[in-house]
C-alpha cells in the first residue's frame, strides 16, 4: 500500500487559477479526505479484495498531488473510500460544508457555506435537508451560506463542541464535520489570557512563554474563520493557556515538568477531550529559529522507571499532526498509548534542530535518555538519518529508527 499519503495536507499552490465553484479550504478538505479514507481502510482489513480494488484510486490522488492538481487528488480520495466502503461513486462526495468561524460565542451570527471541491454533475437545483436542527431547502448556484441566525449553546455530554448538524444531499447522508465550538465569553478570556501573559512574560518558563504564545494564535484564527489543516480544540487551547499562566513557573522549569503538570491537572479538562486528544498536547519550545512546535502525548499512567520516547518525523509539507491524525488514521498514537510510552512529533520547517528538540523533550516530559527512537516519513527518514550520528554525540544514543517511503510493496 502507499505510504506517502500525509503529504496531502501540504500546503502547496494551485498549479493554475481555481474553478470558481472551488473552496477556499483545499488543505483542510484534502487532510478531511485523507483521514476518512484511513479509516475506511482500516474498517476494510477483513476484505483483502476491496483494499486492492482501492488502490488504483490512491495512487492517482498521489499523482493528482504532485501534479498539483489537488481537486484531481480530492476526487480519487474519495473514489478510493467509496471502493472501500463498498457503495457506488457519489457526486455528492464533492460537497465541502464549512462554517464562519470554528469558535462561535452563543449570540453568533452562525453561517455555514456549501461549496465544490472538485467538478461533478450535481442536480439542479441541489436538494439540502439538515437534520439537525430540521430544515430542508434547495440551492440554486454554489457556493452557498446559509445563515442560521444566533447560534445557542448546546447541551453536549463532552464539551462545547456542537457536532450536531448533519446534511442530507439528495439521498446521500453525511455527517458533517462544520459545526463549531460555541464556548461563552471565548473573546473575553482570550484577551484576559493574552494581557495576563504580557504583564508576566518576563517571569514565564521559556516553554510556557512560546506555548501560550501559539495557543492564542491558533484561537485567533479560528475565532476569525481562518481554516487550519485539521480540527483543532480550540477551549483546550484556552483552557490549558489560563492553567500555564496562573502555575508555578519555576516548577515548570523542572526535570519532568510537563509530565507531571498534564497529569496533575488531567481531570480539568477531560470534558473537553474525545478519547483520542487523551494525554495529548501542543506545545512549542524555544530554539534559535523562534519556537519549535511539538505535538506529544503522554501516557496516562506511570509505569515502572522513564518510558521510552518516540520522535515521528513527518514528511515534506507536513506538520505535527500528521502521525496523530493521518499515517494510518493515528496508528502511531495508538500504540504509543497502549505501550505507555511517549510519543512526540515536531513540526519540521526551517531551522529544524532536531539533537536540541530531542535535549528539551527528554527534560520535560522524564522520558529514558536510554530509549529513543526515531520514526521517520520521506523527508522526516531523512532528517533521522542525519541526526542520529549527532544525537548520539550529544549522548542521546538512538535505540531504533523506522524509515518510511512511498510506492508499493511488491506484494
């Protein structure tokens, strides 16, 4: 099977001028495709014949891909999870539905855009029945907002997230993935955080100083309506920003600091988890090209002496999310939490500095100096292979790697 297929949410040009029913969200959209087809993948792994049958379609999204033709790349995707699923292709599957902004306050204007990704030969008009709230309507020309008025917020047994709008086209049923998180006062605390931070940034463990800087970030584009690559958990943002301002700092600066911090203040914010983002944070240190961005997970329970720790490299265009989203629908992540071990994987851009990420990572989190390994996708193989001679120089000898490229197996 191909094993390049994270590079999809690089955040490459259009080789020419977008069609003008196009959405403005390609590397959202394309990394959305890429993880419902992971995961059908995996659903599919007692029917051998269907896996093969897909694979023609994932090898022209690859090829789609580098020809820069990301609709093209779009359009086999999901011909490739509809093989594997077992159904007939869709027209409907070109549909993108988006939302104004992905952190609302109730009392928020809601709107939400219906849009291509790729051409197809949709009926006219295009028939839309939301089931959630109950509304049916027909769309003439697209893309097209709908505007629902004043969102409220809902009664949601995890957290603030509304997932609760499905759609139906036509006779195809999607669940969508648009609805936003409401959170109340989410302005309000931002600016409470972003000035608390101001006044004590001189006194802020360098890791806090560069990690609250990023979370406000990230809660500012998604308070705008600004698309990032994956879903994002913008109140766990907000949350564990108000929780590292208001902390002991020197106790921050600490061998096994941010081990022993998520740990201790887990159950704040487990309502604002799903069972994948358990143990999990984003993170930024300090480094000489500004911050090194860093996604880790933790293990929830510790067990006898330091867990080993896993460094995922991903490949060219990439970012830190990919092997907890994408590489096999999180396969990494998985079975990093059901050894008990850590798993971190740093974002790879200029400046990378791969022996002083792994220094600060082994310090924070206690991992075993002893047991490092190294993961690596394409241009992230090639980065391991280039720093495990200098980590082993800077006593940080690296127990195993696993290198990864792209193509087929002979098989």
């Amino acid at each position: 099977m191909l094993l390049s297929l994270g590079l999809f949410l690089a955040p490459l040009a259009w080789q020419e001028a977008p069609p003008e029913h196009a959405s403005p969200d390609l590397r959202y959209q394309l990394g959305l495709r890429v993880r419902q087809m992971e995961i059908a993948f995996e659903s599919a792994k007692t029917k051998p014949k269907l896996r093969r049958a897909s694979l023609d379609a994932i090898e022209r999204s690859v090829s789609s891909f580098f020809a820069l033709d990301l609709p093209g790349a779009a359009q086999a995707l999901d011909e490739a999870r509809g093989i594997l699923e077992g159904r007939e292709d869709s027209a409907y599957d070109c549909l993108a539905v988006t939302p104004n902004a992905w952190i609302l306050e109730p009392g928020d204007s809601y709107r939400l855009t219906i849009s291509q990704i790729y051409s197809a030969e949709l009926p006219q008009p295009l028939s839309v029945r939301i089931l959630r709230p109950k509304l049916e309507f027909e769309v003439e020309s697209l893309p097209y907002t709908h505007d629902f008025g004043p969102i409220t917020l809902p009664e949601h047994p995890t957290g603030t997230r509304g997932e609760w709008y499905g759609f139906q086209f036509g006779s195809q049923s999607t669940f969508s993935t648009a609805s936003p998180e409401v959170i109340p006062a989410a302005r309000a605390r931002a600016r409470a955080a972003q000035s608390l931070r101001r006044e004590s940034i001189d006194t802020l463990a360098p890791w806090v100083a560069a990690t609250t800087r990023m979370h406000l970030e990230f809660l500012s584009q998604m308070l705008r309506g600004s698309l990032l690559e994956t879903r994002l958990p913008g109140e766990l943002f907000l949350h564990r920003t108000e929780e590292l301002l208001e902390a002991d700092q020197d106790a921050l600066q600490e061998r096994g600091a941010l081990t022993r911090w998520a740990r201790e203040n887990e159950d704040s914010s487990l309502r604002l988890r799903s069972g994948a983002l358990r143990g999990q944070e984003w993170i930024a240190l300090p480094s000489e090209a500004g911050r090194q961005v860093v996604r880790v997970q933790i293990p929830r329970a510790p067990r006898e002496g330091r867990p080993p720790l896993v460094i995922a490299l991903h490949g060219m265009g990439g970012s830190e999310n990919m092997f907890f989203d994408g590489y096999g629908n999180g396969k990494a992540a998985s079975l990093a939490r059901t050894k008990g071990w850590f798993l971190a994987a740093p974002r790879i851009g200029a400046g990378f500095d791969l022996v002083a990420t792994t220094q600060q990572l082994l310090h924070l989190l206690d991992a075993d100096p002893q047991r490092v390994f190294l993961i690596g996708h394409s241009m992230g193989a090639a980065q391991a292979i280039a720093a495990a001679h200098r980590l082993k120089q800077a006593q940080v000898p690296v127990s195993g790697m696993m290198l990864i490229g792209g193509g087929r197996t002979a098989s």
